[in-house]
C-alpha cells in the first residue's frame, strides 16, 4: 500500500507545509473517529481538480466499520460524490443527503473540510454505520457533541494543535476515560473510566459540578510543590498533557481546548490510569540499577584481585612464576573490561568493538613502541554471555601472539578482523573473527591439537565449550600466523519469526 506521502506528492499539487498539517491532522484523527463511532477517509484533489484520491483511512474502535476494505490509493472522479465537491468548493461541513447502502448496511455520509491557513486542502468523509443505531446514552451524546466540535475547528483550521501531538502508542484514548468541561472548566460529564480513575486518586465525590483544575491539584501528592500549570492543564486551558500522582495512583491527563467558533467554549479531558506502567517501570528501572550495581562491584574486586596478583608477582624470584602472575592478570583484567562496559549498559549487551580496543591497548602495553595492534571491521553489540569469553580469547591469542610471534627486539603488527553476518528469523548468524600477525609464523610440525601452551587450551575450551565454534591456527598468505575463530551468534530478541 503506498504511503500518504508517496499519493499527495504523486497525485496532488500540495506543498510540503500542506502535507505536514495533513500528517498532523492523521496523527490526532483518531480521535474524532472514536468520538464519531465512524469510519474516516481523507480525500485530496488531484493536481488537475479532475478527481480526488484517498490518502489515509481510519476505523473507529468504538463502533463497527462501514469499510471493510482499505480505501488508500483509490481514485474517484469528480462529480461522482457530490458531497466531497460541496465540502471543497464551499469549505463547509456538509451533512445533506440519504444514507448510502453497502452491503445491505445503511451507512450516513459527511463531508468535513480540511482547512489550514485559509485554505482547503482536502476533505474527511465520515462514514457512519447505522446498522446498529440505537437511542443513545449520555456517554454516546457527549462523544458526538465533542467530535462536532472538533470537526467544525477542523473546518475552519483551528484544529489539529501544532506541537502538541501525543504519543499514540501511550496517549490517553476516547475509551480509557474522558471529561466534558465547560468553560470555566467546571465538568460537565466524566465517563465511567474517568470516573474510576478519580476515585483511584482519593476523589470520594461525584465529579460533575466540580472545578477540576482545583479538583486534581487538591489529589496531588502534598510532599512537594504542586505544579501551578496543573490547575490550568486540568481545566483544559491550553492543549497539554501531563501526569498526575496521588493516593498510590498515577493518572496521565490530556487537555484539549474546544472552540469550534473561534473562542473556546470547554475542554475535552482524556485521561488514563498508568498505575500499573509506571509500577512496572519503576521496577525495571530499580532491576537496571541493581544489575549496573553488580557489574561495577564485579569489575572492582577484579581489579582489586589482579593488583594483588601484581603485587605477588613482584616478590617472585622465580622469572617463570612471575610471568604466570602477569598472564593471570591479563587475563583477570580482559574480564573486569567486560563488567565495566556493562555497569555503564541499560541491558546485558555491550559494544564489542570498544572492548576489543581495550584489550588490543591492554596487551600492547606488553611491547611498547615496538608491536601495533589495531581492529578492522566490526564485531558490533554482543550480549555478557558471549562478550566475556570471547574478550579473554581475544586476550589470550592476542598474549600468544607477542610472545611467540616476534623475537625480541623485532617490531611488527597484529590484525583482528570481524565479519558478522546477520540470521534471518529464528536462523543463526555468523560472526568470523581473525587474529593475524606478521611475525615468524608456526614452527615446523606445529599441531594445535597437540600443543601444551595452556593458552590455547583456554581459547580452545572456550570456543568450543562455551561459545559453540570452530577454532583453528594457520599459516597466514604471506608471513606470519592466523588464527580463525567461527562463532554462531543467536537471533536478536523481537525479530521476525520469533
């Protein structure tokens, strides 16, 4: 289906400005879907005024549908719906007319003007089904008195308020609770949610009658200063959102201001108990810091583990023991590099690449000015689980390499390459990892499998063992050794198929 973007450009004379207000418009319209209990269709002329294409469609989610098709793309010619021509060329709501049947439903048709710096850009078509139309309540009433006034400061480009949008995944909706006020900003109706969640915040009376600027800041929380924008949000002076927090209750209030006439005559109040989402952050929240927490005490004992380590190795005579100090604590601080990226995460998933660096600086220190170490490609983010093994593989053959690969004195390089590829859907990925230097190469008869360096027994328990790969040492193309590591890297969280 091609996007609004893609029909006004292709199909209309619109400018930019135009196709922003209309985004704007779709954005709020579902509101005034659910306050119609109908389907809308916006319409825009064709650069030549011959017809009209449709560039957005809304269903209501009050009410049942008079579309069950998409209508987004479709061309209709001019003359053929007489009411769209009348609401463009005369820039009025439009109501004339005998219901239409589709389908055997009875469907009304209006037509609403979309207006914007006293211009007519398009029109909605607002289709009502009719087919279950009943005497209505004092909720259904309210609903349609609020979307006629919408409709009508949509006609006349007062509506949608620039700036002002909600979030539409976490903004108040018609059903999760709405208020009526009046001018004063006195409530003249509150839906039974609305109600509800009132009573959540300590109201014990009825709301109807009650001022409810004066109202809600009276059931904000006393332990610190009441914001003094409240009162007016609350009273639906100005088009705003903003929560409020009392009785171990959290209500999300949106105010926004009806003057279908120019100046305004009240407010609609949507609002909706966000208790439980904000619980459920807040425990997430206090989850993140206690992880954060561990991670950072975990990186410090480590580090306190291998400064003692350090201290050992000093008092050693022996040149053979202190060596295996100091190779403990490389490999003790490879993991501690590990825990302190992730005391800085939100999640158990850190950036690879800058721990790589880390290790490459940290290993370097060994041969200074005489071994450059450096990375090319990316490994990209990786979770704790694969991360901590593979940061002291990395170390480990990284050790192996300035020890073995290059006599003393000599100066070279040493490359580490990743290439990741990505599964699609539940399929694994790949990630390849090289470490190559230029040094003397392997000696002659040289077995991996069969080699005692305890080392590479770690790479090879940790490849294998914990990470699922393949490991191999080979001769590289030129000179020196390459080392290839075949890593399988699980599907991210959320991916299609999953």
């Amino acid at each position: 289906m091609p996007s609004m973007n893609d029909l006004v450009r292709h199909h209309t004379a619109l400018s930019d400005t135009d196709l922003q207000w209309l985004h704007l418009l779709v954005s709020e319209w579902q509101l005034l879907s659910d306050l119609s209990f109908a389907d809308l269709v916006l319409w825009v002329p064709t650069r030549d005024g011959s017809r009209y294409v449709s560039v957005a469609q809304m269903r209501p989610n009050t009410g049942p549908t008079s579309y069950q098709d998409d209508m987004v793309g479709h061309l209709v010619p001019r003359g053929k719906r007489p009411l769209l021509d009348a609401a463009l060329d005369d820039g009025r709501i439009v109501r004339e007319g005998d219901p239409e049947w589709r389908e055997e439903v009875p469907v009304r048709v209006e037509s609403i003007p979309v207006r914007r710096a006293g211009r007519v850009l398009g029109v909605i078509a607002r289709n009502t089904n009719l087919l279950t139309v009943r005497t209505p309540s004092r909720l259904e009433l309210t609903y349609l008195q609020s979307a006629s006034d919408l409709a009508q400061m949509i006609a006349t480009g007062s509506f949608p308020y620039p700036g002002q949008q909600g979030d539409t995944d976490v903004s108040p909706r018609v059903g999760d609770g709405l208020i009526r006020l009046d001018a004063d900003g006195v409530v003249q109706y509150a839906s039974p949610n609305a109600l509800s969640a009132y009573h959540r915040l300590g109201l014990a009376a009825d709301l109807v009658g009650l001022h409810l600027g004066q109202a809600t800041t009276e059931l904000a929380p006393t332990r610190g200063p009441v914001d003094e924008s409240m009162i007016k949000l609350a009273s639906g002076w100005a088009p705003r959102a903003a929560e409020v927090e009392g009785n171990d209750c959290v209500v999300q209030l949106r105010a926004i201001p009806l003057q279908p006439k120019g100046s305004r005559i009240g407010s609609l109040v949507l609002l909706r108990d966000i208790t439980e989402v904000r619980h459920r952050e807040r425990e997430l929240l206090t989850k993140d810091a206690t992880i954060r927490e561990i991670h950072h005490r975990v990186k410090n004992n480590l580090q306190t583990v291998a400064a003692l380590l350090r201290l050992q190795s000093r008092r050693m005579d022996s040149d053979r023991a202190r060596d295996a100090l100091n190779e403990a604590v490389r490999r003790v601080g490879s993991i501690a590099i590990v825990h302190e990226t992730l005391s800085q995460n939100l999640d158990e998933r850190v950036e690879f690449d800058e721990i790589t660096d880390r290790v490459l600086g940290m290993v370097a220190e060994l041969s200074p000015d005489r071994i450059r170490g450096y990375r090319t490609g990316r490994f990209g983010i990786l979770p704790a689980e694969v991360a901590t093994p593979l940061a002291m593989v990395l170390t480990e053959v990284l050790q192996n390499a300035l020890e073995h690969a290059f006599a003393a004195g000599a100066q070279g390089t040493v490359e580490v390459g990743a290439v990741r590829t990505e599964g699609a859907g539940r399929e694994t990925g790949r990630l390849l990892v090289t470490v190559q230097d230029d040094g003397c190469g392997l000696p002659e008869g040289f077995d991996m499998r069969q080699a005692g360096n305890l080392g590479l027994q770690i790479v090879r328990t940790l490849v294998e063992g914990e990470l699922g790969g393949t490991f191999d040492m080979v001769p590289a193309p030129e000179r020196g050794t390459r080392v290839l590591f075949d890593l399988p890297l699980a599907p991210e969280p959320g991916v299609a198929g999953e």
